[in-house]
C-alpha cells in the first residue's frame, strides 16, 4: 500500500469509527471513534489546501474522539480538537483531568496546571490526546490566545455541556456514573422556583432564596438546602434531578431550597454566622413564608468546595436543626487565620444522641497541591475529616468519585449522598 492509499485508509477508519460512536449518546457504551490526526497530517503534506476537508474529517459528526487505550486497562485516549486562525498564537486545555499532569505544587493555574495543545502541521488545528480513566466525567474548555489576549471557550464541536450561558462541554466516558437522573425534565414537567428573600441579621444582607417543591409532597416532606443558586439552579439542576431521584424511588419526595451564594466574609467568622443563618433564620422563614414544617431528621445542607465545608460546621454547631450534610469536595483544609490547616476536625464536639449524619465526597482527582491548601490535598483532608468525625461518634461515609473539582462529578455526588441519607428504609 503506498502513501496515499495510507492516507485514504486512516481517515477512512476515522470516519467509520467517528459515525459509529454517533450512534449512541456521549460516552454510553463502547463503540470509541479512533484518533487519526497522524493521517491528517499525511494528508495535508499531500494536499495543503485540504484545511476544511481535514477539519471536517476530524470534528464531525462530533468531538472529542476516543479510542481503548492498549498500554493502559481501563483507560481511553482521548482527542480534544480546536480550530483556530491565522492569528491563534496558542491552544491551551482546562480540565481536571489535567491533575496528574500537572506541575505541582501550582502557583501559577494557567502555566501550572493547563496544558498546552500542539498545532497540526499544515493547518490551523489545535490537538491534545490523553489518556483518561473511562469512568470519569469532567468539564473542559480552550484557553485560546489571539493578538495578544486569552478568551475561553467551549468545544463548538461537542454537543455536550453543562447548562447556563456559555456552559462548559462534558466529556463522559463509558463507565462514567449514570446520566439519566442528569436529563433536563419536559417543560410541562418543570418544577417552578418560588422565590424568597430572607433579611438577614447574621449574614447582615436581603438573602434570596429559591423555593422548589416537590409535587404533591407533605409540608413535612424531606428538605435539602443547598449553597449557590448558580451552580445548581442553571448549570446543573438539582430540582430536575430531585424529581427523577424520586420518580425512580431513589429518594422519597423531596423539597429544596437554593441559597443565592456562601459569604465569602463568613470565613472571618469562622462560618459562625452561616449557622445562626441556617437555624434561626431560614429555617423560620420556610416555616412561616412558605408553610413547610421540615423535621430535623430529614433537613439535609449541602454544598461544594467551601460551602461544603460551611454546610459541615453548621451542622455540628445546630445538630437541633440539621439531620444531615452532603458535602462535596468539602475545604476542610482550611483554618482562620494563625491556625494550622485542617482546622474543623479539630474542633469537633462529642456527638450528642441524635447526631447528624455526614456524606462526604471527594474526587479521585483531588490531589493537587496549591498555595490555597499548603500541600493539604483536597482528597486527604476530606478522607482526614472523615476519620475524625467517625472517631468522636458521628455516622460519616466518605464517597470518593471519579472526577475532580468541578461540577460534572459534584452532581453525581450529590445524587450518591442524596440516596446514602434519604433512600433508606
């Protein structure tokens, strides 16, 4: 076979494997388009004026490409892909995939931890191809540098991606948690929001509230507040995910709140401040605005990163009125300033009779050491956290997921700790 005929043979096998995997949905089962970016390259030595031939070839019907990884079991290499111009001077990929490459310990997040895509010889297409566990589920997005200034941007060639304008894209291999709980509901089916403003003493400002209730459930019906309306309320939406979790009898009905966002001067407080908040000033005000009586052993309080960590100490300061934290990627690396890292484990107290019951999440991602957590890896302390709570009395799982800090693995937590707490008998 000559040259040519090489080619032809390797954009052939990309194509057919490329409409193979658009036969199913985003990574649901094993039919992995194969990278052939080497044939491109051939191709364009060939035929330099084939740039959109070569893009077509490489991006439709959808990127990135997959393909087994034979050196590596239970991994896939994966083809990300952007096409630049003339005047692109630089690709780079965000990603927390990008943790065990990253230059350690981070100081600077876009030279440390981004990596840089290569540009195709003859063309002006930006590739990377890793090698990533086929169980993760992360977001991603291009840093791409034009005269002189970076802008981020999502995959234009991957359908997939979170909600809100201008959501990241998704990339979820074949062993991936399932996505179905994840489908946006019809819009007959959507949940409307009731919207509350609680004044708040504690936090010192007007806090609004996003009231979600549960079709047809009792006022008394399990409750879960959960921190950063954003995040949950457009990006990925937990009220959808709620109804499916309890359509599929996962979880029994359940009400929601979203908080607008956490504080961030709560940290001068020691998060003292959020708890007076969440016992003496929501938890009224849903009783009184919006007629629901939530018992303390079914009112769950969750969040990500630090509201994981403000969710988990309002909890063990109001056990009276929190049963239960999920908490995601918890920040339990954290201290007030001039005290040593991994401050709240601590300062646990004895768990009393009725204590709350702690989820705690981390990704098996979570291991890069920055300035923020002094070489306290987000992993560690959550499995460190994990083990004090457990050694002063308090029921405590740790659920270590496939992915890292961001959202694609926070929301298939939150529906791991959701059944952990409300889906027994």
């Amino acid at each position: 076979m000559g040259p040519r005929a090489q080619v032809l043979a390797g954009i052939a096998l990309l194509a057919a494997t490329a409409a193979a995997s658009a036969q199913s949905t985003d990574g649901d089962d094993d039919r992995l388009a194969i990278p052939a970016v080497a044939a491109l390259e051939a191709m364009l030595a060939e035929r330099p004026h084939a740039r959109d031939e070569a893009w077509r070839t490489l991006s439709q019907p959808r990127l990135p490409l997959r393909s087994i990884d034979p050196d590596k079991p239970g991994h896939a290499l994966v083809t990300f892909a952007w096409r630049g111009d003339a005047q692109t001077t630089s690709v780079r990929f965000d990603s927390v995939i990008n943790a065990p490459r990253a230059r350690q310990p981070v100081t600077d997040y876009v030279a440390d931890f981004t990596l840089p895509m290569t540009r195709m010889d003859g063309a002006d297409i930006w590739t990377l191809t890793l090698s990533v566990p086929r169980d993760v589920e992360a977001v991603y997005s291009f840093l791409v540098e034009r005269d002189g200034r970076v802008e981020r941007w999502s995959d234009p060639a991957n359908p997939a991606r979170m909600g809100g304008q201008d959501g990241e894209s998704l990339l979820r291999l074949d062993r991936a948690p399932r996505a179905d709980i994840h489908r946006p509901l019809a819009f007959d089916e959507t949940i409307p929001a009731q919207r509350l403003t609680v004044d708040s003493a504690a936090l010192g400002r007007p806090v609004r509230l996003d009231l979600f209730r549960a079709p047809g459930a009792p006022d008394d019906a399990p409750l879960l507040i959960l921190y950063d309306a954003f995040l949950w309320g457009e990006r990925a939406r937990a009220s959808d995910m709620l109804a499916r979790l309890a359509t599929r009898g996962d979880i029994p009905p359940t009400h929601l709140v979203l908080i607008d966002q956490l504080d961030p001067a709560s940290a001068d407080h020691a998060y003292r401040d959020q708890a007076a908040f969440i016992a003496d000033e929501l938890l009224p005000a849903l009783q009184a605005e919006a007629g629901l009586t939530p018992r303390r052993e079914t009112t769950l309080l969750a969040g990500a990163s630090r509201r994981g960590l403000s969710a988990s100490l309002t909890a063990l300061a109001r056990p009276d009125r929190i049963g239960g934290v999920i908490s995601l990627s918890g920040s339990f690396y954290w201290a007030p300033d001039g005290e040593a890292p991994e401050w709240a484990s601590r300062q646990l107290p004895a768990a009393p009779d009725d204590a709350p019951r702690f989820h705690l999440a981390a990704g098996r991602l979570e291991t890069v050491r920055t300035r923020t957590n002094q070489d306290h890896v987000m992993l560690e302390t959550n499995r460190s956290m994990a083990q004090a709570l457990t050694e002063y009395g308090y029921p405590v799982e740790l659920a270590v997921y496939p992915g890292g800090h961001d959202i694609a693995g926070w929301r298939s937590a939150l529906a791991v700790g959701l059944e952990a707490l409300l889906g027994g008998p």
